[in-house]
C-alpha cells in the first residue's frame, strides 16, 4: 500500500520596507500572495496591509505576532509542518530586527524549509523620501532598543558622514541626551520624519539642541536623520513636494472607474477618496440592444458613435453574449467622443475611424462628422448607444447632417446610495480640498446623495457639459482641461495646484495669512 506524503509547507521571513506598498519586491509579494498564513508585526502600517489583504489568497489568515521570538518561531513551525505556507511579515529587512534574527535561528533549527527575503530598511528608506541623503561614511539602522545604542560610535559617524536611526518617537529624548552627551554638536542639523513613505509623511528639520522640541506631536515609528545631508533636503525633498502632496480629492465615480483616477491621483500625492455617486445597470428591457447587435451584424450601420467606455463595455457585453468578436464589426465605422472611449475600443482590437482633434465633446465630434451623402454613404443609419440620461445633442445634429439615428438605451445610470455621514459632512464643511467631476449626472448624483461641495473647495471638471452642469448647481468651477480625458483632468489639477503654491509663494508673510486661498498648498505657507 502507497502512502500519501504530507505536502511540506514553507516559511518565509519578509520585510515589507518603510510602508510604501509599491516598495515591496517582487519575491516579497509572491511571497505574500502564495501565503496560508501571515504573522505581521506592529511596526508594518494598516495601508501596506489592506493591500496585501486586498491581493492575498481569500482563505489567508492574517494575525499579529504575539510573545518572544520563540513563541512566534514555534506558530511559524506548526504551520508549516501541517502543510501551510506561512510569512512574517516585519517592517523594513528581516535582519534589522533582533527578534527576527532570533526566529530564523530557531526554525533552521528544525527541518523546515525556509527563506528570507529582503526589504528596504526603514531608515534608509524614508531618508531617501525625506529627501536627505546620506553621504560619506552612512549608518543607518532600524532600532528596537535605544539603551542599546552605542553613542560614541554615533556620534563618530556623525562626525565623518551622515546617521539615520528608526525609532519609537517616544525614544527621541533618549537620542538627543545619548548623541550630545557621546559630544555630538547641538548645531548639528537634524531631519525627524513621521509615517515614512505615507499618504501623510511630514518632516520637520531642526538641530540636536531642539529637534525633539520641533518634533512635539509625533507617535509611532519615526526617522531621524542627523549630518550633512539634511541641509540639502531644500533641494533633493521630492515625495513631500509633488504637486498635490496631502490634498484630499473626493472621486465622485462608479466604482470600475475611481481606481484608474484614484492612482494618477497618489502619484501626484493626493489622498483620493473614492465616493460612488452612479451605478451602471442594463436597461430595464433588452429588446433595444438585441435589434442594434443584430443590425451591425446585418450592414445595418454605416457608424457606430461611442461617447462612453460604459458604451463600449454594454455593447461588447451583448457581443459575448451571442458569441460574436471584433470580426463581426466588419464593414462598421466607429467614432468615438474621446480618447478614454477610443481606448476602450482599442482594447477590443479595433481602430477608431473617428475622434474629435479639437473639443473632445458631442459638439466638437459633431464639428468633424461628415454629412450624409447618398452616394458616398449607400447605408445611411448610425447607431449611437448611450445613457437612458444622455443629452439630445448628438443625436440632433446628426439628424440635421442628414443621418438616420437610432438611439439606443445600451444602459442605465442609477443614483447609488448617499456614502456615510462622515464623508458627508466633510464634503459640505470643507473637508476635502478638491472633487473631480466626469460628467454632468456624477455633478448631479453628488449633489442628491450628498449635497453640495463648500467653496473653499477646487472644483475641476472634465468638459463643457460638466461644467455646464456644476455652474447651474451653483459650484464655482476652478479647473477644466483642454481636453476630456481622466490623465488630462489630473494633470490640469496638478498644474493648478502648482500655480496655487507659486502665487502664495510670491505673496508677503501677512498677505499669506489673509489669503482667501485654500487648502494643503496654502497651509505650507503659513
């Protein structure tokens, strides 16, 4: 009789880095999402761990790590000897931890098959998003226990190059009493830095003298950086200057759009908050699509005009389901409103005919599209599927250019429900610094489930129509792009911002203050 062997699971020590989880390794995240069981420390941010929860397996089991190296050693064990593939997830590089030193220690012990993988360490980390470097000869360490700390041999390094110490921020007296009574200069520059390669990273620069003074109001983790290499932070701070660092920007979007939005957002350090104010749904009767598929099929259509990618997305779905591709829109021209539709399109492997060069809008679609012409255009009907709420425009002014329009319902915008009140109260009280609006029924579904933004509040919207609908509901609109795309949208809000930040820069201390200027940019200054 054959015996089945028991799988053999494996343990894997990883570090996440400082708390970006765009710093995590590739080795780290397959590490990750291959996991049964993941054992997190204290230190790693709810952030980093919401992604990783987000991309582990669904029947992952996440608990904290509890009791000495031993006891976290023996957890890692069991599971692993029952088949389980199990992680310690630490902050920053395993080996930075004595404790985790300790672990692997106890596990090569055993026959359990093992490995570390690397991670950035927090020290280095979040100096290097502080913007201070650490030139000459560079020590930097991620500390569980500042007693341990030998002074002199800091403050020597000091002395030849640059320090970097991640500590508990309750531990900075400590620091400051070991490195001046070890003779180390009070005038000497230093950087401390909270939540490191957060949403809300903030670094405050002082001397040894007063940094723990400068630092007052800081918990958890942070980073000190003494030497050299904080006077150059002026030049080299990147992560803290982007163009929208620490602005919340409400997205007022269905929720298969907000992520594309949301992430150009954080790469120009906004913290987006993602609201949906519709939801797409199939119309209430098929019969509409099933004609219009079978009618592009049949030559019915000379043009198919798209003015959504959920325009797109409805009428590949009624595709898939009768079993037809790309193939079968032979013969078919397209047109598109704008470059996020024509994308859409793309996906599918097909080439819009047409996309407006100039307003990408019905208006500026309408300008470019070409009369009927009997001879030219032996099928003259075009086939515009849309919104149950879309706007007569398009299709009256194809009419007038001579077309037959059938104007097809390929889905429904239905108001999704008010968000929690917290978020509601802060729309209506300033909290948010910016809100982005898509099109005119996410300015209107906003505005119904949540009521309407304060003043003080950018307001940035994607074209004419938006605008159009924000300025009736009373908005202010500060921001619209030269063209009608998602990237430009972001990148118009960027540039705002810039400006924003040079104007205040310009302006005298006293006129900063009185400023009626808002938000994060205006705070800086003042």
């Amino acid at each position: 009789m054959t015996r089945t062997r028991k799988p053999v699971g494996r343990i894997a020590f990883v570090g996440a880095g400082p708390g970006d989880p765009g710093l995590l390794t590739r080795r780290a995240h397959d590490a990750l999402v291959d996991a049964d069981q993941v054992i997190y420390d204290r230190g790693v941010p709810e952030s980093l761990l919401a992604v990783v929860r987000a991309e582990a397996r669904d029947d992952a089991e996440f608990t904290p790590a509890e009791g000495a190296p031993g006891d976290v050693a023996k957890v890692l064990i069991s599971a692993a000897r029952s088949g389980l593939n199990a992680v310690h997830l630490v902050a920053g590089d395993p080996f930075g931890h004595d404790s985790v030193v300790k672990e692997v220690q106890a596990v090569a012990r055993t026959a359990a098959h093992f490995e570390v993988v690397p991670g950035v360490g927090q020290a280095e980390g979040v100096a290097t998003y502080a913007g201070v470097p650490l030139p000459g000869v560079r020590t930097a360490a991620d500390v569980e226990d500042v007693s341990a700390l030998d002074f002199e041999a800091l403050a020597t390094a000091v002395g030849r190059g640059s320090l970097a110490l991640a500590v508990d921020a309750g531990d900075l007296a400590a620091v400051r009493d070991g490195l001046l009574a070890a003779g180390v200069d009070g005038t000497t520059g230093v950087g401390v830095t909270g939540d490191g390669t957060g949403e809300t990273q903030y670094t405050t620069t002082s001397t040894v003298d007063s940094f723990v003074a400068a630092a007052l109001g800081f918990t958890g983790r942070v980073v000190l950086t003494v030497g050299v290499g904080v006077g150059q932070r002026d030049k080299l701070s990147w992560w803290e200057n982007r163009p929208l660092y620490g602005w919340k920007v409400l997205v007022p979007r269905t929720k298969e759009q907000a992520g594309a939005m949301s992430a150009r957002l954080r790469a120009y350090g906004a913290i987006p908050c993602e609201v949906p104010t519709i939801a797409v749904e199939p119309p209430r009767t098929p019969a509409q699509m099933e004609r219009a598929v079978k009618g592009l099929v049949d030559g019915r259509y000379a043009w198919v005009i798209f003015t959504s990618v959920n325009a797109v997305r409805a009428v590949w779905e009624k595709f898939a389901e009768h079993g037809l591709d790309a193939r079968h829109f032979g013969g078919v021209k397209i047109a598109c409103i704008g470059e996020a539709t024509a994308d859409a399109v793309r996906a599918f492997g097909i080439q819009p005919e047409l996309i407006p060069a100039g307003e990408q809008s019905s208006e500026g679609l309408l300008a470019e599209f070409s009369p009927h012409d009997e001879i030219l255009d032996p099928v003259g009907r075009v086939l515009l599927p849309r919104a149950d709420i879309a706007t007569e425009t398009l299709a009256a002014g194809l009419t007038e250019r001579g077309w037959e329009v059938d104007d097809v319902t390929a889905y429904r915008t239905v108001r999704a429900a008010p968000p929690p009140a917290e978020i509601r109260d802060a729309i209506k009280s300033g909290g948010f610094d910016a809100v982005l609006f898509t099109s005119s029924s996410t300015v209107r579904n906003l505005v119904g489930i949540a009521g309407k933004p304060h003043a003080r509040t950018v307001v940035a919207v994607i074209g004419p129509k938006t605008a159009e609908t924000a300025t009736e509901f009373g908005l202010r609109v500060d921001v619209q792009p030269p063209h009608a795309s998602v990237p430009d949208l972001v990148e118009a809000l960027a540039a705002y911002a810039v400006e924003l930040r040079e104007k205040l820069a310009a302006m005298p201390a006293k006129q900063r203050r009185g400023s009626k200027v808002q938000g994060p940019t205006a705070l800086r200054f003042r």
